[in-house]
C-alpha cells in the first residue's frame, strides 16, 4: 500500500476502512489501520480527520502549564516544592496526562485495530485521574475547613470560627453534614467515581456501542457532580473571608470561573452528542471544525477556567497571614496536604486504573487480534 518515492500512504474513504475505524458522518480523511509509529508521528503534518484532533489537545499543553506557573511567582507564594502545592502539583498532573493522553489516542491510533482500543483505554483512564486530581486541589484549598488554623482569638474572630465538641474548629459558615461529608468521604468517592467511570467507559468499545457517545458523556457527569461539592458548598454559603479583605477580593472570582467552567463542559457535552456540524453536511467537515475538535477546544476552555478558579482561591489563601494550610498535627482542623495523601492516593488510583486498562486490552486482543492479522495479509504494506 506504499506508494513509492517514499510518499505516505493514502488517506481514504469511509467505505475502505474498517468498520471500527469508521465513524459518524464522516466520510474521508481516514488512515488504514497498519501505520507504523513513524508513520502516525509524521501523520499529525497531514490533513486527516485525527489532525485537529491531535493538535487540540496537543497545543493546550502549552497553554495550560504557561498559566500554571505563574502561582510561583507570587509574592508569598511557598516554593513549588513545599507541601502547601502537593494538590496543585497533583491537579498539573492530571491534566497533563489527560491532554497528552488525549492527543496520542489520536495520533496513534492507526497502528493496528488492538492499538487503537489501547489508545482509548488508556485516554478514559487519563480523565478519570483528572477528576481525582481535580479533587484534590479542591479538598485542600477549597474545603470548608481549608486555611482554618487554630492561631489564636484574632483567627477565630476574623474568621467567625467555633469549636465543636472534638475540640476542633468549625467555621461558622460550614454546614456541619457537609464537613462530615468532606472529611471522611469525599477523596474516598472521588476515587470510586473515577474507578466506575474507567470501567463505563471501556465497555462502551466492546458494548453498549449504539449509545457510547451518551453514555460516556453521562457517565462523567457523576465525577462533576461528587468533585464539585465543595464549590457547590462555597456557593451556597457565604464567604469565609472578611468583605474588607484582599483574600475576599482574589476568592470573589471564584464563582464566574466556575460558572464558564460549567457551561464550557455543557457545550462540549453538546457537540460529543450531537455530532454537529457533520451531521448537518456529511462530508464537508471531514479534516477541520467536525465535531470532536470542537469538543476538544471546549473541554480544555472548561480546564482553562478551572484553574483560575483554583488560582484563585489559592492566592486568596495566600493572601492572609492568618489562612495557611494547616499543619499535620493536632488541633488542626484539616490536616496539611502530605505525600501520602496527595501523591499516594493519585498511586494507588492509577495503579488500579492500568490493572482495568490491561484487562481490557487483554479482551481488545482477543476480539481484534485475529481481524488485525488478516487485514495485515490483506492489505501488505510494499515498498
């Protein structure tokens, strides 16, 4: 299938691929599924249906860690390696692995039909350790209790914090059940979501195929939901901090940051399910502006906001000399972010999300592994 002269391969129809390969409205621009990895590396230059896919998460890498950093600039900022940044760093972590997990699928995915389910595996495996990590930032610096220390009558007083029967400190904007929830279960159902989601969303490549596109869109809804309590909380609740302070100032964008955040995953949400504009033209949105590149753009717009949203509560903390992570010894009320509790907890999900990986690999290998042979006698690549 070479053709000579060292020229790549052709791109093809619909109708000359395999039926895995194909999808809705989408009629041209396909690779065949027997690239080598030096061919789908060279093909991220050339004008196929995965190009925008690859660059729409590729680029944002960029982008993404160029605002990251800029919280270690800050005046009063810890160094990026103090404990205080363990969550942000875990956060980074996260939507880093989901971008470039995200941009590989794409790019990679013509090696072979069992690489393809691979790819895929592994960039649900990805957003699932995102929202874990998502969750982390949010748990230390978002929480109820975050920044609550026990300094003092001046913190008490400025903070309007009272001492429950533990001898701990609540803060008198809190909803007891809520820090009940937040304590002890919050990380914990982070983690289980994000399990059940992986495990979802793998299935819907080996069943439920009809509805995938629903499905795996619905089906991270449930992460959104548990991760986002305590900005639910925040919202519902007043401010933690004085009006008159520079914290409320920096906190006090928090919830526009959010609200993008949300409508840029309901219109992302939009174009997975709908499959506009392809299915208004067939055909003509084959390489550029399909759906799932407006998809991809949307999704990182909702990453985008999430971290100024982040950033700004971290600053807010920051900001008050009086609201620093607490440290991890009692009477603290939230314990200070540790390795354990941090990276540990995101190394022993990802641990468990590779064991789920491998297993479907395993059953990818064994359904497509013989029709992947046959389509490489078929179809021999001749120089």
């Amino acid at each position: 299938m070479r053709l000579k002269c060292g020229q790549p391969l052709p791109l093809l129809r619909h109708s000359d691929v395999p039926p895995r390969v194909i999808e809705n409205f989408i009629l041209t621009g396909y690779r065949f599924p027997n690239y080598s990895l030096k061919e789908c590396l060279m093909s991220a230059f050339r004008p196929t249906n995965e190009t925008g896919n690859f660059w729409s998460h590729f680029l944002p890498v960029f982008i993404f860690f160029y605002h990251f950093v800029e919280v270690f600039s800050w005046e009063g900022a810890p160094s990026g390696e103090a404990p205080f940044f363990y969550p942000l760093w875990n956060y980074f972590l996260g939507v880093f692995c989901l971008l470039m997990a995200s941009s590989l699928a794409h790019l990679l995915n013509s090696m072979s039909l069992v690489v393809r389910e691979v790819c895929f595996f592994v960039d649900y495996g990805t957003i699932s350790s995102y929202t874990v990590g998502s969750s982390l930032a949010y748990y230390y610096y978002i929480h109820p209790r975050a920044g609550i220390v026990d300094t003092g009558t001046l913190n008490s007083s400025v903070m309007g914090v009272t001492h429950d029967h533990a001898g701990l400190q609540t803060p008198s904007y809190a909803i007891p059940d809520f820090i009940v929830f937040f304590e002890s279960f919050y990380i914990p159902c982070a983690c289980v979501v994000a399990i059940i989601c992986v495990l979802s969303c793998c299935n819907t490549r080996q069943r439920w195929r009809r509805h995938r596109y629903i499905i795996r869109t619905l089906v991270f809804l449930l992460p959104f939901l548990v991760s986002s309590t305590p900005i639910f909380h925040r919202l519902l609740s007043r401010s933690p901090y004085s009006n008159t302070s520079s914290s409320f100032t920096a906190s006090s964008s928090m919830p526009v940051y959010f609200y993008r955040h949300c409508l840029w995953l309901v219109v992302s949400a939009i174009f997975n399910i709908s499959k506009f504009p392809e299915r208004l033209a067939p055909g003509r949105f084959d390489i550029w502006g399909h759906s799932h590149q407006w998809f991809h753009c949307c999704t990182f717009l909702s990453i985008l906001d999430e971290l100024h949203m982040i950033k700004a509560e971290v600053q807010a903390i920051l900001l008050s000399p009086t609201l620093l992570l607490p440290p991890a010894t009692p009477p603290s009320a939230l314990p200070a972010p540790t390795i354990a509790a941090t990276y540990g907890v995101m190394l022993l999900l990802q641990t468990t999300i590779v064991s789920i990986i491998m297993w479907f690999s395993w059953q990818a290998n064994h359904i497509h592994g013989p029709q992947t042979d046959q389509l490489k006698k078929a179809h021999p690549k001749t120089t």
